[in-house]
C-alpha cells in the first residue's frame, strides 16, 4: 500500500520556510573575521540538510541539489576549513533568499527564475573551489570532509554514548551497528564500566557506550544517517580515521569516561596525500536541550506569506477549553433555576446570572489572547534589511530589538508591518549620518537604531529611535513655508513643525527611489495606523537623533466604554481615554484666540468641546453649565467633551462602520446596545484633531 | 421605538409569481418614489423591512439618514427621496426600507433603502428593456440602466451598484469638507 506523501508536502513547506528563517537569523549572526560559533553554523546547517532531505523525499530534485550546496558550503565553515567573511555570508544570504524563492514556486507550481538560480549555483560553486586546501571542484554526491583532501577518508571512528533512556523510544544499538556493518568493515568495541548491579539494573535502560571502527568507503553522511533518530538521545562522535598520526583530541564536553578515549593505530598509508590538513577533529555533539526546544515551539510567527492561520500555544488552548467547561456549568444552573422559579429563587438567580457575567468575560478575553501574538512576527525581517541596506548605504548600523515578546492582534501586527519598515528606512536613510560625518561629530561610528515595544495602560507602544542627525527643523520650516502649509511670520511649536514631514507634499520618499521603495509616504504611515485606531508622534534632537512613537490599541474588537447623552442621540467615550467628568462652573469658562473655549481646570486651560455643536444634534443642552463636561485624552492631549449626561457603562464589541459604509470623521465604530440600537462609537484623536482644524 | 417590520422576504416574494416562474427573464422588484415607479434588479434585494428609526451619524448629507442593527450589522440606511434632491416626505405606515447588496471594487456591501412603498415583481425579458432617456427623468441618469413599459405605466430600472457606490455618494466630499462642522 504506497502511502500518500502528497498530503504532507504543506508540512514540508511550513517547515521550510521556518528553517530559512533560522538560516536567516543564524547568518546575520555571524560574524565576519572572527572564529564563528561552531553551534551557530550547525544550526544553520541543519536547517539546509532539513530542505534538502524533504525536499529530495517529496521530488523537488532542483531545490536538493542548490541546498546541497549550500549545505557543503556550511560544512567546511563549520569544520573550519572555510573562513567567515563577508562574501561568504552574503552569497549564502542570498542563496537563501533564492530558495526561498524557488520553494514558493514549487509550493505555487510555477517556474523559477532558472537564471538567477544558475548565477547563484555558479557563485557558490567558485567558493567552494576557491578553497585552498581544497582541490575538489563542487561536485555532486556528498563528499564530506575528510581532512585529508582530496581522498576518501578509510574509515570512521565512531564514539557512540547513548543517554540512558535511549531505547525507551524503541531504538536498539544492535540495530544500528548491522546498519553500520553493512557499509563497511565494522569492529566494536563495547565499554561496560556504567553497568550497575544486577539488582539495580533497569532492563530498558541503556548502560553501554561504544567504540567502533568502519573501514571502507562509506560516506561521513551515510554514517551519520544511521544514528539520525537517536540525535538528541546521545553523545555521538565521527571522526575519520586516518593513518599514523598523533591521538585525536579528547572529546570535549560530557564524555568524560577514560574508557571513550583510545586513539586507533593508523592503518596503512594513504596514498597521494600531499597536503597537510590538520588532524581537527568533528566533533559533533546533538546537545538534548536543543532538539527538545525545537521540538516544543510554543506561540511561534505564522510562516513566510500570511497564510491566514495562526499558531496558538497550546496553554492558551488549554484555558479556552476550561473556560468554556465553567460556562456549560453555569448555564445547566442557570437552566435547573428556570425550571421551577419562584420569586423565592431571586437570590440564587442573581448568583447564576453574576457568575455568567464572570464567565463571559474570562472567555472573552482569553479568546482574544489566541489572536495575539509576539510583534516579533514583524521585528524579525528588520535585522536582514538593516544588514542589507546599511551595506548598500556604507554605513554601520547596529539594530537593537527589545520587547519583542510583546504581544499584539494578528490584525493589528499586520497593518503595522508597512509602515515600520518604511520609518526604519527612514531613519537608515536620512536619519544616520555616514561614518565619517559621525565620526567628526564626535559620535561612535556604529549608529544605533532601537525598536522597542511595550504595553502601557491598555495600549502597545513600539518606539523606533535612531542616534543620527535628527530632523532638520529649519528645513522643515523653509518646506512647510514653500509649500503654503505654513504661514510667515507665525510662532510654531517644534512639534508643530515636526508634524510636517507627515504632509504629503512634504513626504521625502520620492527622492530615494531605491532603498526607501514602494512610494509609501509619511503620510500613508500615519493613515495606516490612524486605521487602526492608533497614532503616531514623533520627538527630536538635532544631532542627537529622533524618536517616533507609535501607539496601538490592544485589541480592535471590544471596549469598555461610558455612554453619554447629547441631545437625541446616544455616544460611547472609550473608558481608557476619560480622565474624569466635571461639572462646569460659572465663570470658568473663558475664550482664547486661536484656541476656542476653554475651562480653567487646575491650573491648566482645558479645551471644550461641544459635542452637540461639532455633531448637529437636536434639542441639545447648550448651556455649559447644565450639562457634563467629560475630560478625556489622546495623543498625550486632553480635551473636555460636553454632553448632556452620563448614562451607564457597558461593555461593547467595535463593529466596523468600515464594512457597509464608509469611515465618518470622529466616529471610531459602531456597536449594537442593549435595547438593540446602534451606538456610535466616538474616536477621541479623531475629535481632537476636529477641533483644532475647526479653531 | 417600534420593533414592528413587514419582513417580505425575497422567497415569499418570489412565491406570488410562482406562475411566471418558467419564463426565462429578469425579475426586478419595484417601488415607488415620489409618483414615479422605479425596479431594482430583485437578485440584489437581500430583505424589505418596514421604516423604523435608526440611529443618526453626524455630518453625514442629509441622505444619509442613519444607521440600522440588521442581526448584529450595522448598516447605513440612505433616502432615496433626499439622494435623488426630491421633495422630502413624512415617512407613512407604508415607507419601507428595501435592503439591497451593492457590489464595489472592495467587495460587497448591505445597504438599506428608504422609499415610498414597494409595488410588485416584475418579470422582463432582456428585449423590453428600452434605453435610458437622456432628459426628462428625476434622476440623474448615469443611474438609470434601462427602461420597461408595464401595466401601470414606465418603470426606470436602477443600477444600484453605481447609485449607492461610496465613491459616488460621497462625490463632493474630496471638493468640500463634511457639512456643518460645528457652525458656531
């Protein structure tokens, strides 16, 4: 019966495109000129020897042999017998990127770009040959490295040290070493020092370790492949063996057993071996831990394209799940009290309904939580674009994330993506000076741009700031008079002037077509995330650099919020934005020039707003005496809304005005109320910004 | 607030011309607005409820009457009578909201509309349908997709995606701000 492998093929892609992410994060890591981290390259390593195994099961023949050579590639820097340098990593980076693109198009079934995959194959084939101590041109089969090039190394050395537990998941040394006979001369050498007492003994525990020898012309890979499923089960070393030569090192890490350790006596010499590689040896050690980690990924980044699914923890789940076991009880409760009600009942009935209340909200909000997930999902593209684009520009620029793990709704990071990459351009661009204006001004070379993300009273915040020049105001200003946005002569604010570079005849993208790409304007940043219900600031210091805010409301679809009366109509202030309510006093009320009325509120001037007025409501109270004044913030303004009085608090889910119609102008969404009617929702930025165009 | 409706649903609708249902033909659902008789495609009708009061939006034209809770969507409800600068009427016993989905580039949307009284469904074939007029409607005739002489008189057919299109209601709003904000 052929089993069906066509319905794991998605499985196959998914994982693909996570372990190009790993390949990714794992080459940006790498540093250049200094002795890399064994660790880092096998991780990427094994992501590429993953693509290639898969990809080879399902067919894609194209896409093996191109990660095959990437593969060979990592080898030799893993060995140590390639250096890290700047060529090297950038054409494995762009390698990358080019299976990337033809995993999609085999994942799409369409043709790939077979002449920039042949540029690549070429580039990374002279790499390969450019090895000095390497006369094999980049062939083919799997020629792993022996240190001895060009031969075939005569054997292996395998110290084989399996971890106590390794044949509880079935596996049987025995097995494996009639595996290992079949490819060679095979001698073993058991080491039976850990065995304990026979009354000790656990029979399915494993106490033996191994030394063995396999001569032949087996392949390092063929080797390896026989001890795949035990990876994370054991200490595992390969060594070639190689004729008369000092002992091997000892094997570094957990194998400290004496027994492990005995160099083999050469065999006969090899012939045509002229160069004098190092004896280095491989040691490779699959560390437990971090197979277990891989195996265990929790809340992870949904894949490369947005797939339109998500990956949710499975504590999430879990909490869900429980949740909705307390609703079904508290209903069946709620049901046995309708049954037989009298009045006398009306307590327990209050009780019931109470713990309804709870329930509903517990399984409201941890249903909202499995929308939520780390902004990582968005932070992680930014350390390969600052690589490439700080390379193409000249400059050094180190990138410092933190508050990744910051959550935020699917949707929410979704829109955000854009308009981030466009400031982090910015700021890459126009806001780091080159090395040598940095250094004449004193400054260290490497610029810094921080991405920073946090929750603060129910919103997310992520700050992008850079150390560079800052915005130029003077400029600002000049432009802001050219083009009319400004008048001469007038006293305006630095944030005034800053809030420019927002205008779109002002955008500064046209200029750089190439690395600040797309045609997406300041102004499309603000508008993308006004769209989501947030807002954007920017404060800077000429010459020290610039810091944009950007503020996200945590979650698009409830709200608590405060319904107030104005006139006819019913209006919902969002809870998070009303600081207080107030009842006007006579003769504090005072009119500014430029800043319409205002309330004399300790100590400050409070802008009013009269609702009934900017909203065209009938038979409003129109005396500001006689009605509230609601003080709510936004954008780190406050404003005071008049209205003709509170009603009650409830919360509501946000439904978008989007859908049927259209956005309206301080209007943030619609809800439906209790008594079934459709309350607006009042956008409180929106409002703001109103006003002030209106003064 | 009256939750009273006369739900006429499409199917039952359909179920009064049961005899007229092997003709091959287009069916359109008309109504009357200000003396005149106008169809809408009835494949575009989702519902026809009775009026009752909705929920007003600030600064909106004065078309705009509102919006309504349909099952939990909130949906804007446009008088035809103030779209079309008609004289506007008292709404009667008889004023009813004719819910329509209007296709758009971005997808599709549900709209009510608000017009005098509905009249029958009208069965045509393709070949009936005369050209719009080029004068002599009350309705700007971009909107108009054709005409159909029935028993009762001329029937002008609506395109209602081009009617109640975002784009083409909110045409002036790019040229001048939202009406009255805050007249002082």
């Amino acid at each position: 019966m052929a089993i069906d492998i066509g319905q794991f093929v998605q499985t196959f892609f998914e994982e693909s495109f996570e372990g190009l992410d790993i390949m990714e994060a794992g080459l940006l890591a790498l540093e250049p000129g200094t002795t890399a981290d064994l660790e880092q390259i096998n991780t990427i390593f094994r992501a590429a020897h993953s693509i290639k195994g898969g990809s080879g099961t399902f067919g894609f023949r194209d896409v093996t042999d191109f990660t095959h050579l990437m593969e060979t590639l990592l080898d030799r820097m893993r060995e140590g017998r390639m250096a890290v340098t700047h060529e090297t990593v950038n054409t494995l980076l762009e390698a990358r990127d080019c299976l990337q693109e033809m995993l999609v198009a085999a994942r799409e079934n369409v043709p790939v770009d077979a002449v920039r995959v042949q540029g690549l194959q070429e580039r990374l084939s002279r790499l390969l040959e450019a090895e000095p101590a390497n006369k094999d041109a980049a062939d083919s089969e799997p020629v792993f490295a022996t240190k001895l090039p060009p031969t075939q190394p005569v054997g292996w050395r395998i110290q084989f040290r399996p971890y106590p537990q390794l044949m509880h998941s079935g596996n049987d040394p025995v097995r494996m070493f009639r595996e290992l006979a079949d490819l060679g001369e095979l001698t073993v050498r058991a080491d039976t020092s850990r065995l304990p007492q026979l009354a000790e003994l656990q029979p399915e525990d494993c106490y033996l370790s191994w030394e063995l020898e396999l001569r032949g012309v087996a392949t390092y890979e063929s080797v390896a492949e026989v001890f795949a499923w035990v990876e994370g089960d054991c200490d595992l070393s390969i060594e070639p063996l190689a004729e008369a030569s000092a002992a091997p090192e000892p094997t570094a890490g957990k194998t400290a057993d004496a027994a492990a350790e005995s160099p083999a006596p050469g065999p006969a010499p090899d012939p045509g071996v002229g160069q004098e590689g190092q004896q280095g040896e491989l040691l490779l050690e699959r560390r437990k831990g971090e197979e277990r980690r891989k195996g265990e990924r929790r809340v992870g980044p949904p894949t490369a394209a947005d797939s339109g699914s998500i990956r949710v923890g499975i504590d999430k789940v879990d909490t869900v799940v429980n949740l909705v076991g307390e609703l079904v009880t508290t209903q069946s409760m709620l049901s046995a009290l309708g049954e037989d009600f009298d009045m006398s009942r009306l307590d327990k009935l209050h009780e019931a309904l109470d713990q309804l209340d709870r329930n509903t909200r517990d399984l409201q909000e941890q249903v909202m939580r499995i929308r939520m997930l780390p902004v990582n999902s968005v932070f992680s593209r930014f350390p390969r674009m600052v690589h490439d684009i700080s390379g193409k520009l000249g400059k050094q620029v180190e990138l410092r994330i933190s508050g990744e793990q910051t959550e935020l709704d699917k949707t929410v990071i979704e829109k955000i993506g854009d308009p981030l990459v466009h400031l982090i351009r910015n700021s890459l661009d126009h806001g780091l000076e080159s090395i040598d204006e940095r250094v004449q001004a004193g400054k260290p070379e490497t610029g810094v741009i921080a991405l920073n993300a946090y929750h603060k009273s129910g919103s997310i915040f992520i700050e992008v700031s850079d150390d560079g020049r800052g915005l130029n105001r003077d400029a600002l200003l000049r432009k802001g008079l050219d083009v009319g946005l400004l008048r001469a002569g007038e006293d305006y604010s630095d944030e005034q002037i800053y809030d420019l570079i927002f205008h779109p005849g002002l955008s500064t993208a046209k200029q750089i077509s190439d690395v600040s790409g797309r045609g997406v304007g300041m102004d499309v940043v603000r508008r993308n995330i006004q769209d989501v219900g947030g807002s954007i600031q920017i404060v800077s210091r000429p010459g020290r650099g610039t810091q944009i805010t950007i503020c996200l409301p945590l979650t698009l679809a409830i709200l608590d919020g405060q319904l107030v009366t104005v006139g006819q109509d019913c209006y919902i202030i969002p809870l998070l934005s009303i600081i207080e309510s107030v009842q006007i006093q006579a003769g504090s009320v005072h009119r500014v020039a430029g800043r319409g009325e205002v309330l004399r509120f300790r100590g400050r001037h409070l802008p009013i707003l009269r609702l009934y007025e900017l909203f065209g409501a009938a038979e409003a109270q129109t005396d500001l005496e006689k009605g509230l004044l609601v003080v709510v913030e936004a954008d780190g303004r406050q404003v005071g809304l008049f209205v003709d009085d509170l009603q009650g608090q409830q919360q509501v889910s946000i439904k978008s005005l989007e859908k049927n119609f259209r956005r309206v102008p301080g209007v943030a969404g619609a809800t439906i109320l209790g008594d079934g009617r459709v309350g607006l929702i009042l956008d409180i930025s929106g409002l703001i910004r109103i006003n002030q165009a209106v003064i | 607030m009256e939750a009273k409706t006369t739900d006429l649903t499409v199917q039952s609708a359909r179920g009064l011309l049961k005899r007229d249902a092997m003709t091959q033909g287009l069916q359109y659902l008309t109504f009357n607005l200000a003396g005149e008789q106008y169809g809408v495609d009835i494949l575009k009708v989702q519902e026809i409820r009775g009026w009752a009061p909705v929920t007003r939006m600030p600064n909106m034209p004065a078309f705009v009457r509102g919006v309504m809770n349909l099952r939990g969507a909130i949906v804007p409800v446009i008088d035809l009578r103030l779209r079309f600068e008609l004289e506007a009427m008292e709404y009667t016993k008889i004023t009813v909201v004719i819910v329509v989905t209007v296709r758009s580039a971005t997808g599709s949307r549900v709209v009510g509309v608000v017009v005098d009284g509905v009249s029958d469904v009208l069965n045509v074939e393709g070949a009936e349908i005369q050209p719009p007029p080029d004068f002599g409607t009350a309705v700007n005739t971009e909107f108009i997709s054709g005409l159909v002489t029935a028993e009762e008189g001329m029937v002008m057919l609506l395109d209602v995606d081009r009617l109640l299109s975002v784009e083409e209601m909110f045409a002036l709003e790019t040229a001048r701000p939202p009406e009255s904000v805050a007249a002082a």
